[in-house]
C-alpha cells in the first residue's frame, strides 16, 4: 500500500490512478489474506475437496473478491463498495490504456488509503499504522474557478465513465455518501494566530460538521454532478424566460461556442451519448442575456 501511494504521488508520472488501483488491490488482498489465514480460515480454491493449482504448480489463492463475498470478511459494507467498485475500474483498465482518470477517482482513491489503514490497525494493531510513514503531497499549483471546472469536466474515457456510473447507480444515497465508499479532502490556506501553527497547510475536518458540509457545497462536488441531454437544456432554458429557444438555436450556439471540446468543461461523453453540465446551461444564459440570436 505504501508503494501505491508513492506511485501515486510521484510527480510526472501518468496513468497514476491506474498503477494505484492495481498495487492497491494487491495490498488488500495480502491483508485478507493474512486475516483468513490468522483465523484458520482456508483461502485456497478447491473443487470437489481438492486444492486447484495454478498452472506452475502452486495452491491458487483467492482474489479480493472472494475474499470481500467471504461471510467472515471483516470489513464493513462501505470499505467493500470502495474496493468492488475499484475492482470494476481495474477490470475495464488492464487490458486497454486511458486518458487520466486520476481526478475523477481521487475521493475513491484516498477512501481506500484511509480505510486499509483502518483495516490493518483493527485486524492487526495500532503498530502497524502508516500514517507516520506516508508525506503528505505538495501541491506545485492552486486553481482558479475556471482552472477547477477544466479539471473536473474533462472528458473521460466512455467505457471508464459507463462502469463509474452503472456501480454508482446500484448503491443508495446513503451508500454513495458514506466516507468508506469515497472520502474528499480540503486543502485550504489557513491562517493561524499561534506562530507556531502558521505554517500548517492542511486541516482536517470532522464530517457531519459545519465546516465539512461547507466543504461538500464548495470543493470537488461536481465529480458526480447533474447531467443533461440537450433536449433537456433546451426546455430548462425555455422555462428561464426564453420561451423562443430551440434544439436548432442549441445546435448553432454549441457550435459557434464549440462546447464539446473537452477541455471547456461544458459536458461528457458517456456510453456513446453526449450529456450537458449546469455550466453548459449558465454560458447559454448568459450568451442570451447578452442579446445573441441566429446567425
């Protein structure tokens, strides 16, 4: 697990959520894995009483999954949704490269460093705890309003996007909030009366509190934002005070403003199918309110 947080934080590198993932899902199972095997539990796959091997010749060992369906994983539900739904994401990236994905997963990403450093200190002892032996990230850069809403509108790959979404959708509301499942985190400038607390750049915030639910209205929310088909933009602008404006005026001024392109942060491509952010909605708005019409 060190190794995937190293790998993940190590500047210049690309396809870091992808590397994390998989060195990630080794650690957990290893952790299962000494688990069952502490507990007398036998984590070998057998047919018909007998140990299958793997094709050199050794026990075959089950995978995370099994080891998460086992009805003596001690892990609670949220900590196996973040881990199942990282294992969708790994199936759809091993055997095919992406564009980065690393922002869109970041809230899974550091749920599931929290949670194995819960996991090993409950199963395991207060010893073996990484906190001390994991940095925290330096950050070379801060972002602007604009800068933030590239960062999260970027376009990702469908296949990643469609296994994001169908997991997400077969959880609760409850289930999709829970810490466990996603954790977010707020890097903030932080002024201190106490000399020697000025210099601190992170403060940890307890959930539920009010300065967390102010962090949840301001930083990395739109990760699981609304989204729109344009048949939908059209009648939300209609309803503003535009009762003229139509699917034809829709297509024109996304193409005059080239809304698709992905870098603008105006919508994504899921599953073969465009969908529009509330940003999307406002610039249209706004370029109304500022009297365009038809070419």
């Amino acid at each position: 697990m060190i190794a995937a947080v190293h790998t993940f934080n190590s500047a210049g590198l690309h396809f870091r959520a992808e590397l994390f993932i998989v060195t990630s899902i080794i650690a957990w199972t290893y952790l299962l894995h000494a688990y069952y095997k502490r507990e007398g539990v036998d984590y070998r796959y057998k047919k018909g009483g007998v140990v299958q091997k793997t094709p050199s010749g050794a026990d075959k060992y089950w995978e995370l999954g099994q080891c998460l369906a086992h009805g003596k994983c001690p892990l609670d539900k949220g900590v196996i949704n973040n881990l199942n739904f990282l294992t969708e994401i790994r199936h759809e990236i091993e055997h095919r490269s992406t564009n980065r994905i690393d922002d869109a997963l970041s809230a899974k990403l550091q749920a599931c460093c929290i949670n194995f450093n819960d996991a090993i200190k409950q199963l395991f002892g207060k010893e073996f705890a990484l906190e001390k032996r994991l940095p925290i990230a330096l950050q070379f850069v801060t972002f602007d309003g604009a800068q933030r809403a590239g960062l999260v509108g970027a376009e990702l790959p469908s296949h990643i996007a469609t296994a994001m979404d169908n997991f997400q959708d077969a959880l609760t509301e409850d289930e999709q909030s829970d810490p466990k499942f996603r954790y977010r985190v707020a890097f903030v400038p932080k002024v201190s009366g106490k000399a020697s607390k000025s210099d601190l750049a992170v403060e940890f915030i307890k959930p539920g509190s009010p300065e967390a639910e102010a962090v949840e209205r301001v930083l990395l929310k739109e990760v699981e934002r609304p989204k729109f088909r344009p048949s939908e933009i059209v009648a939300k602008v209609r309803a503003a005070g535009y009762p003229a404006f139509n699917m034809h005026d829709h297509t024109l001024l996304k193409r005059q403003l080239d809304a698709r392109t992905p870098g603008k942060g105006f919508g994504v491509m899921i599953a073969g199918t465009w969908y529009w952010y509330e940003h999307w909605f406002d610039k249209v708005l706004e370029k109304l309110a500022e009297g365009w019409t038809r070419p």
